[in-house]
C-alpha cells in the first residue's frame, strides 16, 4: 500500500511491552509539484482492528495491536512451537499442512523462547527468502493474568526483511509468530534469527538509537553520515486507509536556510518530511533528496517509509545548500 495524495498521519509513541500509546496528531502541507502527501489533521485515537488490510483486499493479519491481548484460543501458553535460542538462527517454510488461526485461513508457524531476566535488549529478524509474502507477531505469555500479550506485529514483502527491536522488560515465555498471507503467495520459505543483547549493552546502531519521539530524536550533524534501522519500535504513522508506516525521528542544530536530506535504502521506499514538535505537523515530504528549510536552531525531520508496515536499514546525510532567509 502506497502513501497517498489524501494520506492522514499522526504520530504515536509507543511503550512497546506495556502496548501503551500516546497519540499526537500531524498536520502537513503539500511540498512542491513532487510532494506525496497532503495532510490533514487526524485526532481520533490509532486503532489496528483484526485482520486489517496491508496490501490491498488481500492480506488479513491476526494483529491486536493496541488491545493488549489476543482473543485467539489457539494462542495459548500450551501452544507447542519450535524453540530458538539467543544468537540462533532458524529456517523455516510456510506450507499448506501448517496450522492456521481460527479466525482465518492464515498459515503460521510457531517459535518459543525464554528469558531468565527483566529488561533484555532483542532483536529479530524474519526475511523471506523466496518469492513470498510474511507478516510476524511477537507475544508474551503472562502466566499470572493467564493471558497471551500481543508486543509487536510486521510485515516482510518479498525479498526483503522486518526487524523488531526492543526490550522484554519481564522474564518469562515469549513467542514469534511467522504468517503467511491468504493466498498462495504466502507459502515459502524464510529465516528467522533472535539476537539477544546482555543488559545495558548497546543497541544496534548507538549513534543511531532512539528516534521514537521528539523527546528521544537521533542528533545528526552536518556533513554527518548515520546507519539506522527503521523498526516497529520508531514513531508510527496512519494513512487513510488504516496503513502504518513506521517513523524515525532526528533533530539537528540547524543553520537558517535549506538543508539537504539524503536517504537511502534497499529495504524501503524513504520519505522526508519537516517536523514541528510543538504542533506535531509534518511539512515538506517528499522523496529522497530533500531540501528542508529551516530556521537557525534546532530543527526536526523524520525518515519513513513509503510502504506499509516497513522495517530495515537505511543510511541518512545533512548537508548544508541554498540560501539563507
């Protein structure tokens, strides 16, 4: 699904094992002959229903995002599933005698792990690796409210991965689910790797952390190059069909006049934008390269992606150009 001349947006962000959300609405103007979006202003709170579709009519998810629990029957702590180990890798194949939802038809797979201790970093990476179509789940199994907690959902197209990047801040059982869509473009084959980081250990990219909210921006300098990953845990944006496009936030010590903003990635399609903290608008958006204009000061821009439910790396550069006011 594609961001659209009618797109609304706004940002949330996410406390992603309590599945808390803070919604701040945007605003954004047209930004040029090019620009994608026009923007209006959206205030009613984000909601991701059940089997919401991401590509077109075609693909239905079991995502309860938002809701703090899944309602399934199926997914339940005694579910049996395949377990994975820190720093393992698993190659997996969505097939026709996989077991599907009860609410749908939707093909999954199944893997378990455990963690012996609060507040452990994780990063997971599922990519297909022939020419199909999966989304993810990960959950957690609350034994004490004997409930299964929906953490975070993504989605994989072809040939291209989804990263979800956080912290478990409770010990216990976890699981990842691995979907494939309705269709028969959801059977194939995949990997899936669990990397489990000790704690207070660095994130992944450190001069690239943070970037959920303006509070926690990436800093970024002039002539500056930065690696980031784009995940489920950034800032998320809603367009008018219910989409969401994940959002990294970066803040700069602007000089007065136009900044030129280079992104680039073979995981997604980026798209630039001005941010106004204050007023939560986005301005300006289009694709790479950019020229933002700014005040002298700090300033704030986002990088996100033109796709639907989207993660990956992707390089980021400012350089100064233009005139001055």
């Amino acid at each position: 699904m594609k961001l659209t001349s009618r797109l609304m947006i706004f940002l949330i962000t996410v406390l992603m094992l309590d599945v808390m959300t803070v919604p701040m609405p945007f605003t954004a103007q047209a930004g040029g002959q090019d620009s994608k979006l026009n923007v209006q202003e959206l205030t009613e709170p984000l909601t991701l229903q059940s089997e919401t579709s991401l590509i077109g009519q075609r693909l239905k998810l079991d995502f309860r995002a938002l809701t703090g629990e899944l309602a399934d029957p199926f997914l339940l702590p005694q579910q049996q599933g395949t377990p994975i180990a820190c720093d393992e890798t698993k190659q997996g194949m969505i097939e026709q005698s996989d077991p599907t939802s009860q609410n749908s038809q939707t093909h999954f797979d199944l893997y378990t792990f455990t963690t012996q201790q609060s507040n452990q970093p994780f990063i997971i990476t599922l990519k297909p690796t022939t020419n199909n179509i999966i989304t993810s789940e990960l959950v957690f199994f609350d034994q004490q409210q004997n409930q299964t907690v929906f953490l975070q959902g993504g989605y994989a197209p072809s040939n291209k991965e989804v990263k979800h990047i956080g912290v478990l801040t409770s010990a216990g059982q976890y699981a990842i689910f691995v979907y494939g869509i309705d269709t028969q473009q959801g059977f194939g084959s995949y990997s899936l790797k669990l990397e489990c980081k000790p704690c207070g250990a660095a994130p992944p990219n450190g001069a690239c952390s943070g970037g959920g909210s303006p509070e926690n921006a990436v800093q970024i300098q002039y002539d500056q190059q930065l690696t980031c990953d784009l995940s489920a845990n950034d800032a998320q944006l809603r367009d008018q069909q219910g989409g969401i496009h994940f959002a990294k936030i970066f803040t700069l010590q602007a000089q007065a006049g136009t900044t030129r903003v280079e992104v680039s990635s073979q995981a997604f399609t980026p798209l630039i934008g001005v941010l106004d903290p204050t007023t939560g608008s986005l301005s300006n958006i289009n694709v790479s390269p950019n020229n933002l204009s700014f005040q002298a000061g700090q300033a704030f821009f986002v990088v996100t992606s033109n796709e639907t439910q989207t993660t990956g790396s992707f390089t980021v550069k400012i350089t100064k150009g233009g005139s001055p006011f």
